[in-house]
C-alpha cells in the first residue's frame, strides 16, 4: 500500500491557469518550471498549464514583460497564479492581495513597509530624523494602511497551510460542503498556529466541532 501511494505521489500532475493581475487576462506561452524536477512546460491560450509534480513542489513562473514568481504546491487543487507587470504600479484591494503569489505578497509587504516609514537614517544631524513628508504623505499613508491588509492575507495563507480540508476530514466526520464551512468558520488565529503543535491543532478542531454542530 505504502509503494501504491509513493508511486501516485510521483506521478501526479499539477494543473492551474496563469492571468495577468489587474486584467485578469489569461497569459499564453508563460513557462512553468517545476525545481525539483527541472521540467519546463508553457501555458496554453486560454492561460492553462499542468506539469508533473507533487505536494510540496515549487513552481517558477517566468513571462517576458512580467515579474518572476514562484509558489509553493502545498494543497491538491487547481492553482490560479496572478502575475504582474514590471513597470505597473498596483492599486491594492482585497481582491487583488487575494490573486497575488506567496512571493509576490512578501514583496508588496516589504514594499509597503519601506514607503510606511516615517523615520530616515542619515549620515547628518545625528544619523535619524522624522520625515514629515514620508509620515503624512499621500503614499507613506496609503502604503501604512496596505500593509495591514498584506499582512493578514500572508497570515491567513499561512495558517491555511496547516489547518487544511485535508486535515478536518481526517479528524472529525463532515462531508465535503461542512468541512469548508468549518475552515472559514473555525479558522484558528496566526498568533494560536505559530505556537501550536500538530496535537494542538487536532484537539483545537474537535472542539471546534463540539460548537460547530451545536450550532447547527
């Protein structure tokens, strides 16, 4: 059984579909570059790809025009990957931080945490000054108020990647439609997943499911 399941893991096959950010337009001839395997794949017209892969994989994105980026393969699903233009300036909302890649998302954080910054550091007058234009400028603001909404995505991503379906089907009896629920519902802190082990995490989701049935 355990060979049945190393031979499936091997031969799986990673599908998604490749847009450009702001447009949503599907991007053709993106190459996809699996690094633990080396393979190289191009996306089809309608912005379609699949590449052999497994859980745990990570995937290059490469466009002319367009930013590098990379995922992480970390739930078996369908991938919508959300590249950007190297000369665009991004508008931040709630839908756009939601398309963007895990790397891309840490660099629009760094990004908006250098313009939020209302302290210089100089070589004159004692090495650090206030910059009353970076602390009440139009960007330092919009870049402070961004940053919140960057951070909490980046932290919902990665509590996600432990409190899986995966995981809530495995521990407590809910059919499909149920376990979604459950996860939006139920969805643990960032703060409570830094700290909690596996066992933790297990025993935080049948109580979770005490409520979520009692509730019902």
């Amino acid at each position: 059984m355990i060979g049945l399941q190393q031979s499936f893991a091997q031969a799986q096959e990673i599908k998604g579909y490749v847009y450009e950010l702001v447009s949503s337009t599907p991007l053709w001839n993106t190459s996809i570059k699996n690094i633990r395997t080396q393979e190289v794949v191009q996306s089809d017209r309608d912005g379609s790809f699949k590449i052999a892969g497994r859980l745990n994989d990570y995937l290059v994105f490469t466009n002319p025009g367009y930013k590098q980026d990379t995922i992480f393969y970390y739930e078996d699903n369908i991938r919508r990957v959300y590249m950007t233009r190297d000369e665009s300036l991004i508008s931040i909302d709630e839908v756009i931080v939601s398309r963007m890649t895990d790397s891309r998302l840490a660099a629009e954080i760094a990004k908006a945490q250098n313009q939020g910054k209302a302290v210089d550091v100089g070589q004159d007058r004692g090495g650090l000054r206030v910059s009353p234009s970076r602390l009440f400028g139009k960007k330092a603001k919009e870049a402070r108020k961004n940053l919140s909404l960057l951070v909490a995505e980046q932290e919902k991503r990665e509590v996600d990647r432990r409190f899986t379906t995966q995981l809530i089907a495995a521990t407590v009896p809910l059919n499909p439609d149920e376990t979604a629920l459950f996860r939006e519902r139920f969805r643990p802190s960032a703060e409570f997943m830094k700290k909690a082990s596996n066992e933790d995490l297990k025993v935080y989701i049948l109580d979770s499911y005490k409520k979520f049935k009692s509730n019902k």
